[in-house]
C-alpha cells in the first residue's frame, strides 16, 4: 500500500456535508458498480482472531425482508484506507475496518453483510432509493444526514499527529508543536486546526507552529522522514494506519493525546440505515454493543491501528454538530 492512497483520508474529512447536500435534493439514479463482495455465509466466523456466533435473540430483530433475503445490502466508497481498501490493486475482493466490522456484525446477526462500492456523495441518495439498506464507509453522522437516514455511531474520527519513528521531538499535545515546523496537507480541516492554534500558542508564549503545507499527505510524510518538520498532522485513522503500516511500522508512531483519544475535533462515524428500516438499526445497534462488549470491536479497530478511536457505546444519532 503506498502512502500516495492516504491523502484521500483528509479530502472526505474536510467535506463532512457532501453527501447531505445531494441527498437533500432529487434522488439520483444509481446503480451498484463493480461486483458485489459477498460476506462471509452465517454460522461460525472468525474476525480479529475472535470467533463470532449467530445470536439468535439478535437475528429475531432483524425486518422480515432481512430474514427472508438473509442479506443486508452494504454501499461503501472504496478505497478510504483503513475503513475499505482492496486486499490487491486491480480486484474486486476489499478489507478494511468497514468490512471486517461488517462480517462481525453480520456473523452476530446470521445474515450476510454483501458490501457494493459506490461513489461517496451517492451513497446516501442510493439509500434513500431502495437501492442499499445501509452504507458502511466512514461516514460522519451529522445532523443535515439524520433527516435522511439514521446512524449507528461505532468511532470518533478527528485530527491526530504523525511523528517519526520514537517520537525523538517528544510531541504529546498540540502545544507541543509551538514554535516548531509541522507539515500539513493544504486545504484541510487539519489546516484549519493548527491555524486556530496559533493564539494559544502565542498565549501561551511558545511562539507559532511554523506550518508547511503540502499538496499530499505522501509528501508531508516525506518531509518528516526527512527531519525537516517534526510532526504532521492528518486525520487520526490515516495517522494510525500510515503508523502501523509504513516500513513495516518502523517509520512513524501516532501520538496519543489522553484529552483526545478519537482525535482533535473528533466527530462520530457512524453506519448509514434506511429510515425506512427501523428494525434493521435497532438490530445492528444491538449487535454492535455486543461487539463491544466482548472485546470484538477493539480488536478490529487494533488490526488497524486505531483503537483509540472505538466507541465504548453503540449509540444511535450521537451528532455533535
């Protein structure tokens, strides 16, 4: 996987609204592309090293048309490392934090999870047209999205920091990037964060971040790797993923800052359901607390390396805005 495939991380990020925007207008015409990855058949299925079951009291809730179909049919915009990926360039089989929380969930249910990718601001209207009973690809619950379909919140997703490998500069917290060069990928909400920094750095008398920004988040990474900035900042779960995967791990770490464990100015994600599917919520909103509850959902989140980002409750419509 190479780095260049991260810097759509922060363009999604920035554009919290884009697919409420279309789905408040005329509903599009959509139909699935690509082919369709089935998940794993129900019965006994191992995701995170964990071996999930069919929960029975669970499946119970599930809509009839569910039941009947065994099969909930999943939109995902693909590739948005690490939420979906394709496991090889140029085929159709995915991986990814979305799709492994699909299989888990779908295993705990009895039903199949068959992910479709899609474009991201057609996922919604897609929704909305029948054409898919919820979407699982890092969506940001807000509450323009909520008049249009509900949301089972499962992370916080906000800005992190990218360091070099042993954190030799010894970042911590924002404020530790005072006075320093930070790299950054232009137009961005990460951007916007250092730039409203600055007063509480110079309160604090530390001097401003010296900001550089670059076009991709590939080239910030080079400039780290190079030592001409201390750290770059991007969305936490690019961070964590660049972290765990670069050089086999051995390139940078992801600071972890207590006061802000899903990241700075983190915002729910959370799986799109068709109003139209009360059931079909309340059954993976049941189902996803389950995960919690037996460690499931951290041990996805771990493979990836952000699980710091895990909800410890599955909520429903948890919008901060």
């Amino acid at each position: 996987m190479t780095t260049e495939r991260f810097q759509a991380m922060n363009a999604r990020i920035a554009r919290p609204t884009a697919a409420a925007a279309v789905a408040a207008t005329m509903l599009l015409s959509l139909s699935a592309c690509g082919g369709d990855e089935p998940a794993a058949p129900s019965g006994k299925v191992a995701i995170g090293g964990v071996e999930i079951v069919k929960d029975q009291k669970l499946h119970d809730l599930l809509p009839e048309k569910i039941k009947k179909t065994g099969e909930v049919r999943v939109a995902t915009d693909v590739p948005y490392p690490p939420f979906e990926m394709y496991v090889k360039e140029g085929e159709a089989e995915l991986t990814g934090l979305d799709y492994d929380l699909g299989q888990a969930l779908g295993a705990k249910l009895g039903v199949t999870f068959a992910f479709s990718p899609q474009k991201f601001d057609g996922i919604v209207p897609a929704i909305q047209a029948g054409k898919f009973d919820v979407a699982m690809s890092a969506i940001t619950d807000n509450k323009e999205r909520q008049k249009v379909v509900d949301f089972v919140d499962y992370s916080q997703s906000g800005s992190g920091v990218l360091v070099a490998e042993g954190n030799p500069a010894k970042v911590t917290t924002l404020d530790d990037l005072c006075g320093r060069k930070v790299a950054v990928q232009a137009a961005t909400n990460q951007l916007d964060l250092l730039k409203e920094h600055q007063a509480a750095c110079e309160k604090a008398g530390k001097g401003k971040i010296d900001i550089q920004t670059f076009p991709k988040d590939s080239d910030a990474q080079l400039a780290l790797r190079s030592g001409k900035v201390v750290a770059q900042v991007l969305t936490k779960p690019a961070a964590g993923w660049v972290a765990k995967t670069a050089d086999g791990g051995k390139a940078f770490d992801l600071v972890e800052d207590p006061a802000a464990p899903g990241g700075y100015n983190a915002s729910p994600n959370g799986i799109a359901v068709s109003k139209q599917l009360p059931e079909l919520t309340d059954a993976i909103q049941k189902a996803l607390q389950s995960l919690i509850d037996d460690g499931t959902l951290i041990k996805i989140y771990n493979k990836y390396g952000v699980e710091s980002i895990a909800v410890k409750e599955a909520t429903k419509n948890a919008a901060v805005d």
